[in-house]
C-alpha cells in the first residue's frame, strides 16, 4: 500500500492503458480520480468495477483541452480527497496517415489532445501540489517520440513534445519536491495490435529483443513505482517500456 492516502489523477482512463493504470494505482493504495470526455460509457464502467473491488474512486469527465473542464477535474478531486498528489497524462488519440496526405485538424486534434492536454493539466496540478510541497507527475510519452514512425508525423510529434515538456516540468518543480518523469512504451497489446496480420506482428517481433509485445500492465507496473516514493530521487527521466526496441 505505497500510496496510502495519496490521491492520483489519471486522464484518459476510461479504458485500455489507462484503465491498467488506474487498477494499479487502487491496488497501491491510492485514491483514483477517473478521467475521460463527457461522451464515454466506459469510464463509469470502469468506476464501478473499481468500487466493486473495494477501491476509492470518482469520476471526472471533461475535454483535457479545455481548461474550464480541467479546473473542474481538479475540484473533484480536492472535494471528494483533498489533495492532489498524482497525475498520470495518459489521455491521447491516433490520426494515422503519410505526411502529405495528413491535413491541419488531423495535425492540431493529435497535438492538442497528447500534447496541449499534458500542459494544461500540469499547470493546473502543479498549483496544488506546490501547497504540499509535493507532487509526481508521470506523461505517456511514447518510443514514437524517440524514433519515429511512419504515418505517425503528428503522433510522434506529439510525444516528442512530451519528452520536453517533462524535462521542464522536472527543472521548474524540483525545488518544491515536485517530480516528473515519463514512460515510452513500445508496441504495447491492445485492440490495435489483435488485427495486426500475423506477419506485421512477426516484423514488429523481429525487432524487439526480449521476443515479445508489451502489455498494459508492463506500462501500469513502471508507473506505479514513479508514483510511489520509491522513486524520490528520479526526476526528467525517460524509462522505455520497449523489451530492448529502443537501446
């Protein structure tokens, strides 16, 4: 229980990935802040499997574009736990396409949601976990963001920016024992992955040392540790979550 009365806040966590996370932080200890946009089903699924596991957690549903939507997500946290002690940016979306045929809302949707979404909820946390003189704050970056990927132009941008906004953040808040990392997390299993054909995968296999996709809680488990104060000595640091695809 090495979040015990913590509280974290993790967007995009109706399902998938963050889903995994927001499991994994409950099973720690924390109490959960769920959070998706206003349209989804999943995350009050989600919220009520959590509860039926007897864990602590709410929902929290807004556009992390929108900065009236995230000062209100902070609010349910400070209501409903008091504090705000951790955020996870997981929220992001896919636009996939070769870079000549990408057009600008294609660009802008997936640099708004990965990356502008991050910066706004980072400002607004930052401002409370400064009263405590304490805060971790974990991006889902991407080894897109490292490497590259072919019809990914706007996505890898996008994750690449993360990189940077961490070591900021990192810089800015060390002093007020405010930590802030990222994970890069390879070819991850998920519904995109069970489509792939078998010799796409094979390709992708190939590359990846350890022999193996990653799963969700390969990510959750490294995301656990950088919440907890095992980690209290990292900070603006990339952990690739890759099986060696990125070394």
């Amino acid at each position: 229980m090495k979040l015990e009365g913590r509280t974290a806040i993790i967007t995009g966590s109706g399902r998938g990935l963050g889903k995994s996370i927001a499991m994994k932080l409950a099973k720690m200890g924390a109490r959960i802040v769920l959070n998706d946009i206003a349209s989804s089903d999943t995350v009050d699924a989600t919220c009520a499997e959590m509860k039926e596991k007897g864990y602590s957690a709410v929902v929290a549903k807004g556009d992390v574009r929108d900065e009236n939507d995230v000062e209100s997500m902070i609010k349910t946290a400070i209501n409903e736990y008091g504090s705000v002690d951790i955020l996870v940016n997981n929220a992001g979306i896919t636009r996939d396409m070769p870079l000549i045929k990408m057009g600008e809302k294609d660009w802008d949707d997936v640099l708004d949601i990965n990356l502008k979404g991050a910066f706004i909820c980072t400002k607004a946390a930052v401002k409370e976990m400064m009263k405590k003189r304490y805060g971790r704050i974990i991006n889902v970056s991407s080894v897109a963001g490292l490497m590259g990927n072919r019809g990914q132009a706007n996505y890898s941008a996008s994750k690449a920016g993360l990189i940077g906004l961490t070591k900021t953040t990192a810089k800015e808040y060390a002093s007020r024992n405010i930590l802030c990392n990222a994970v890069a997390p390879g070819v991850i299993e998920s519904k995109m992955t069970d489509v792939l054909p078998e010799k796409v995968k094979e390709k992708y296999l190939e590359n990846i040392p350890l022999g193996r996709f990653g799963t969700p809680d390969d990510v959750a488990d490294v995301i656990g540790f950088l919440a907890s104060d095992d980690s209290d000595y990292i900070t603006g640091q990339v952990i690739h979550i890759d099986g060696g695809l990125v070394m």
